[in-house]
C-alpha cells in the first residue's frame, strides 16, 4: 500500500528533517489509516452478509423462471449463460444441457430473425422482431447489458407469445369486414328479390301456357325451382346481414347438449357408422342462454362434424367447468382441413360443401358471439377437427 499523510502533519515537521526520520514518523500514521480501513471494510461486510447477497441472487433467479415471456442471455463470446423455463419451452432447449453451450451449438445464426453473429460483434440491438415459430406468433426484443466485470457484458434476448393478440386482432378485423359485407348482402338481396319475383310470376305463366309442348313446359319449370334456389339465398343473406336477438335465461348446459345429442341420433341422416360420445359432467353447470337459438348453433356444429366423416369415426360433445366460464367442444375424426381453409372458415360464402351456401358457420359463430361467447376451432388434415365454444357462467 502507497504510504500517506495529510497536509496538516507535513506542515508540523521541519522542513529540513532527513527522509529516514520522516518515514519512521509516517509509518505509525499510514498504520492507523490501514486500521481504519479495514475496520470500515468489517463494518461493511457486517451490514451485508454475504448470505444476503446470494439469497438476492436466488430470488432474483426464481422470479425470471415465473415470468411468462422467454428470456436469454447469451455472453460476448456467444455462450448461453441464462434461460427461464418459458424459454425451454418455447424454444426446446435440452433440459439441463443448455446453459454454458455455444449459441450456435443451440440454434441457427438467425434463428430470432436477425444475425446473432454480427449483433454480439457490434453490439446491435434489435427491437420488437415478429417471428412465426411453431404454433406460435413471436414478439422479440433485445438489448445489450453492459454492467459489472467484462465477463456478465452480453445480450438479453425477450420473447413473448402474441398469438392470441394477433388471433383477437385478425379476429376483429374479420368482425369489420363481416360488417360491411352485410350491409352490402342485404342492399344486393333486396335488389335481387324484386326481380327474382317477376321472372317466377312470368315463368308459372308459361308452364299454364304450354301445357300443349311438354318439354317446354319443363324448361318452364326449371326456371322456377332456379328462382326458388335464390330466394331461398337471398333470404339466407337477409337473415345474415340482420343481429341476431337472443333472450338469454340460466339453463343447465349438460341438458342441452344431451338435448342435440339426442335429436342427432334419431335423425335419418345421421350414419351408423358413425360413433357419439358424450362427456358430461355430473355436477350442474348453469349459463346464460336462448337454449332454441343455442342449440341450433349447436346442431350446425354437429351435422358439419358428421359429414365431415363420410367413411364413420367418432364424434365427442364434451362439456368442461373452467373458472367462470364453461366449454363446449366437438369433435370428430373426419378429414380435417388444412390451414387455408382454416383461415376463411368464418367467411361468409366461403364453403367446401357441393351444395352449401358458406353462411351456416358464420350464422354459428354470430349466434356464439350473440352470447358473449367465443368460438376456436382446431384440425390437421385426416386427423378430424375440433371446435370450442367458450361460454361465460351463471353469476351466483
């Protein structure tokens, strides 16, 4: 240690004193200065144990494992140093293997959608990186820390799910777009009507008149089972464009699933190669319904999972008690659908039946939502779908 003394006692001594006496009396000072250090560094110690420090530590840890986004640390040099239970599971990262390996040795340079590389070389953050990873929809952000010794510098990598952000967001923006779409359905079925009436009224004229020519007479008909074909459309569209009025009463929910359950096995189309399962619980489970409108969502829901199974499988109605809310799922074993068709199922007109019009699940979900309910469908193709409609409960 650098030997010291303050100003004052150099102003007490003799200027013209030999070095050797002028250190003998500068030692017994810098001696008590080295005590009181070391006293203060005591003092220090004792106000913060070293227990302490670590038990920050460990908290510290526990609470980055419980945060629902992904966290990373990747050091310098480019090795993993940290990652939360959230990140192993979004990312599958072996499980205690992980910590201390090369990036690299984990993941592809631009794995996060940017360089890893040229990110720790240059110290490049990068902020709020949409990735589609899995089943997932990503948001990432990242910074750099610099604190402490050289060796704790690197980069934090953040992850968090937005998927059920961006299905909310896609979702309301479908919701515009039906809007707008009804609006200019029911203009154009109130256009289409008028003369559909005319052109039925000439035509049952012709079929009275030609009662002589036969084979005129039946092209005279076709025209008239056309014109019934598009009022019966136009009067499907009307029905679309116009809210649905529901008067929602507290109804047991296992009752009227059991309800459609059995009006679908006594109806003739309903297959015998075709297996039902019910799971109901047996404890009550009330909501607030209109049970005649629900159930026709419901029946909708069922024959579509019915004919989604042309050569049979098993069709489940299932009912599950979550907090404040309940869930209806049906599912089948059918053909499934791949993710386009997903993507337009609730669009109107959109259909993949020969015979459809593409407005009985649009009708289904406007009935759901018409409950201020939710509905999520799931399907991979020949592994069958599942729909899910989530119900608010009965407040006691």
């Amino acid at each position: 240690m650098s030997e010291m003394v303050s100003d004052s006692f150099l102003k007490k001594r003799p200027l013209d004193c030999d070095e050797n006496k002028l250190q003998e009396t500068v030692r017994p000072v810098n001696k008590e200065l080295e005590s009181q250090r070391q006293n203060s560094l005591s003092c220090l110690n004792s106000m913060i144990p070293p227990s302490a420090l670590e038990n920050r530590r460990l908290f510290l840890k526990e609470a980055l494992q419980h945060i629902a986004e992904a966290f990373l640390f990747i050091d310098l040099p480019g090795n993993l140093q940290i990652a939360n239970d959230a990140a192993y599971k979004f990312f599958s990262l072996p499980a205690d293997a992980a910590i201390g390996r090369s990036f690299w040795d984990l993941f592809d340079d631009d794995y996060f959608g940017f360089s890893m590389r040229e990110s720790l070389k240059f110290g490049l953050p990068h902020r709020l990186i949409y990735k589609s990873h899995r089943l997932l929809e990503l948001e990432i952000s990242t910074s750099f820390i610099f604190i402490g010794p050289p060796p704790d510098h690197g980069l934090a990598v953040i992850a968090r799910d937005i998927s059920e952000r961006q299905r909310l967001q896609r979702s309301l923006q479908q919701g515009e777009r039906m809007k707008d779409l009804g609006l200019i359905a029911a203009q154009m079925a109130h256009e289409i009507r008028n003369p559909l009436g005319g052109i039925r009224g000439f035509a049952s004229l012709l079929v009275r008149d030609l009662e002589g020519a036969p084979h005129l007479q039946d092209m005279a008909g076709a025209i008239i089972d056309g014109t019934k074909t598009l009022e019966k459309l136009v009067a499907s569209i009307l029905h679309y464009a116009r809210p649905i009025q529901v008067q929602p009463q507290t109804k047991e929910m296992g009752a009227v699933i059991k309800e459609v359950a059995t009006f679908v096995k006594v109806d003739p189309a309903f297959p015998p190669s075709v297996k039902m399962a019910l799971h109901i619980p047996n404890d009550p489970i009330l909501a607030p319904v209109d049970a005649e409108v629900f159930k026709s969502a419901l029946l909708n829901l069922t024959f579509n999972a019915i004919q989604a199974m042309p050569e049979g499988g098993l069709l489940s109605l299932s009912l599950i008690r979550l907090e404040g809310c309940c869930q209806i799922v049906i599912a089948d074993t059918g053909i499934g659908m791949d993710p386009d068709t997903l993507e337009h199922l609730f669009s109107p007109f959109f259909t993949t039946k020969k015979m459809g019009n593409g407005l009985g699940l649009v009708e289904t979900e406007k009935i759901v939502k018409a409950h201020r309910g939710s509905i999520d469908v799931r399907s991979q193709p020949s592994k069958g779908s599942t729909f899910t409609i989530t119900l608010p409960l009965r407040r006691s």
